[in-house]
C-alpha cells in the first residue's frame, strides 16, 4: 500500500508539473503570436515626448531614439513622422534627450509627457491624404472572407502586390508606393487576416505566414483577374514569408516575375524566442514557447520552402535585410543569399531595426529597389 501511494505521489506531480508545462508554454506562446495589427513591437522601447514644436521634437534618449533615417513615431493618440537626428546646441539639450527633425504629423498632437514608439510606418492615412496618389478602395474574396486592400493605378501589366508583416498594416507599403508609382507599377497594399477589417483567424493567432500566405494568394488571384499579366510579390517581415509560401505553392505562380523580401522570418523557431523574450518571459520557458507554438499552429522551419528544392526560389529575387535585426535572423537571410547568388541580390543595411531596411537609409534602399525592378518592367 505504501508502495501504491508513493507511485500515486509520483504520478500526480509528474501530471501537475506537466499541466503547468503546457500553460506556461501555452503563456509563452501567445507572447509571440498574439501581436495585433498596428500595435507596438515588443523590441520597441516606449520614449517620452518631452517637448515638441515646428520641425522638432525632442525624445527620451535612447539607443532608438538615436537611429538614422526616416521613421513613424506613434503614441496613443497620434502618428508623425520624424527625420533625422538634429545637432543639438551647447546647452539647449539636456544630456538625456535627442531632438530629431519633426517632418509631418498625420493625427492628433504629440505633447509633452506623451509615451511612443517608433515605427517603420512613416506613413498614416490612405495613399491620397498621405502621398497624393489616386486610387481604389478594394473588396478581396479571401478563403475566411472580404479582404480590404488598396490599388493605386499605373500604366504597366506588372503589379507590385505589397504585403506588410508583423504588427503592421496596409499603411507600411507607403514608404516605397511613391517609387512604384513613378515606375509606372500598379501596386495593391493588402489587408491580410487578423487586420483591422479583414477577417479574424479562427484561433486568433499569428501562424508566421504559415496559413496568412492564402491571403496573399487570393490576392494574386485578384491581381491577375483584373489585368496583371506579371505580378511582383513584395513582402516585409512575415509579408516576405507569406511571399516565399505563394511563389512556392501557387497554382498562379507562374505569373510571378520577382520577389521582394525585406526582413524575411526564415527562422521562425528563432524569430518566436526573441518576440517572448521581448516581452520579458523567463528563458526557461523559451523552449517551451516554441514547443507550443509548433503544437498550437504547426509551425515548423521544416515548413518553409526548401530554396534548392522543387518549392525553390525560381525568379530574380532581392533580398533586403540587416544584421541588427532582433526578430528575424540575419544569418538565414545571407544563407539564403549565397545559395542561389545566381537569382538572389543582397542588400545589406547596418543599424536597422525589424522591417524598417527602408527607414534606416532611404535613398541607398530606393536605388537598389530601382536597380532591381529596372530590368523586369
């Protein structure tokens, strides 16, 4: 009897340490994959406005807030976007703040004591209000149902499809539009499931662009059917995996003629470690958030289009990625690279955050983009 009751012992705390495995990893999970469209990066530091005026606007100082380039600065009741990093004069900074150059507030007003984040969104609003170009407001029959996107017109038969990525939205493609739309590129900006308008995921998680890639593909579909005779597919983040997933799997995608991948999550056992330890989830239950995102979505690596296989890379392919890059690995970018240098372009960009190669340096990103679209118009 003795015996009976030590197993029972036993059998019960294996079974209680087992259930609190789950929900720990069940906790840790949803850290990385329950990331709503729009919202902040957990890699984003939160800055305090301390003060704001024409063309200034003066920032916690920060590893971010010292960042060069071009960026959206988004608080809880406005969206502007911010330049570079301004000379500060003797005395008229304290030591803990950076002022950069305010170039257009888009909603409400930053004021002093707002929190905010930067963003690889400069832009806020519609094509129309923020840049100035015509377009159309779209309805997408998607597999879970209407997906909103926005086409902005041009006078090729090669479209650009633009798909944003993590904790983005049908804005962030407005930083390269302007480019597209001189090149004479129609461009439809997509609204994928778990967006704001779009469709929910049935289990109300991020699968990685696991399952988001039928949004894509619909999409394309909707491209075709409406007078692409070649569609560039042009993604960022898990928009560039969704990508990859839609060249690879397609039954269009033969009218595929490049792709655009910029911060492309390859690894996205790593890419789930890094967003749940962002938000501060003990190491030791790192593995456990990977083990139940693969049980929750079915997320595997192993997933992913095998680049020298049958689902491989067949088109010209740029690649724009750094190494500063917190969520998705650099290092699997320049693998990718180096296994097909004979379809792929590396563009490497230094001190870049996730999904932001643009903003970190506008002008060398515009002309490898026009380099590389040049010979396929």
């Amino acid at each position: 009897m003795r015996i009976a009751r030590t197993t029972a012992l036993a059998v019960t705390a294996a079974v209680g340490a087992g259930a609190a495995a789950v929900a720990a990893g069940r906790y840790a999970s949803d850290a990385a994959l329950r990331l709503p469209a729009g919202h902040r990066l957990p890699t984003e530091p939160k800055l305090t406005v301390h003060r704001a005026e024409a063309g200034r606007i003066t920032l916690t100082r920060d590893l971010a807030s010292l960042r060069p380039g071009r960026y959206g600065l988004t608080g809880r009741d406005f969206h502007a976007a911010v330049g570079p990093v301004l000379d500060r004069a003797d005395g008229e900074v304290a030591a803990d703040t950076v002022v950069r150059r305010l170039e257009r507030v888009f909603d409400g007003t930053p004021d002093t004591g707002d929190r905010a984040w930067l963003t690889p969104q400069l832009y806020s609003g519609d094509p129309a209000t923020a840049l100035g170009l015509s377009y159309a407001e779209v309805e997408i029959p998607g597999e879970l149902g209407v997906l909103p996107g926005w086409v902005v017109p041009g006078d090729r038969r090669t479209w650009v499809l633009a798909v944003h990525g993590l904790a983005g939205t049908i804005e962030h493609p407005m930083v390269v539009m302007d480019q597209l739309h001189r090149l004479g590129l129609p461009v439809l900006s997509l609204a994928y499931r778990g967006d704001r308008g779009a469709p929910r995921s049935p289990d109300g998680l991020n699968h990685l662009g696991d399952t988001e890639w039928r949004d894509v593909d619909a999409a394309l579909r909707f491209a075709v059917a409406n007078g692409a005779a070649r569609v560039i597919l042009y993604g960022w983040s898990t928009g560039a995996t969704m990508a990859l997933f839609t060249a690879a799997r397609s039954s269009l995608r033969g009218r595929i003629g490049g792709l655009v991948l910029d911060s492309p999550v390859l690894g996205r056992a790593r890419t789930v470690r890094a967003l749940a330890a962002a938000r501060h989830i003990p190491n030791a239950f790192l593995p456990l958030a990977v083990r139940a995102a693969e049980g929750r979505t079915g997320l595997s690596d192993d997933r992913l289009p095998h680049i020298g296989g049958p689902e491989g890379i067949r088109v010209p392919t740029l690649l724009l990625h750094g190494p500063d890059d917190e969520i998705a690995s650099y290092d699997y970018s320049l693998a990718l690279a180096r296994s097909r240098p004979d379809l792929i372009t590396l563009h490497t960009v230094p001190d870049a955050p996730h999904a932001a190669m643009w903003n970190a340096s506008p002008s060398t990103y515009d002309e490898s983009l026009r380099r590389f679209l040049t010979p396929l118009l």
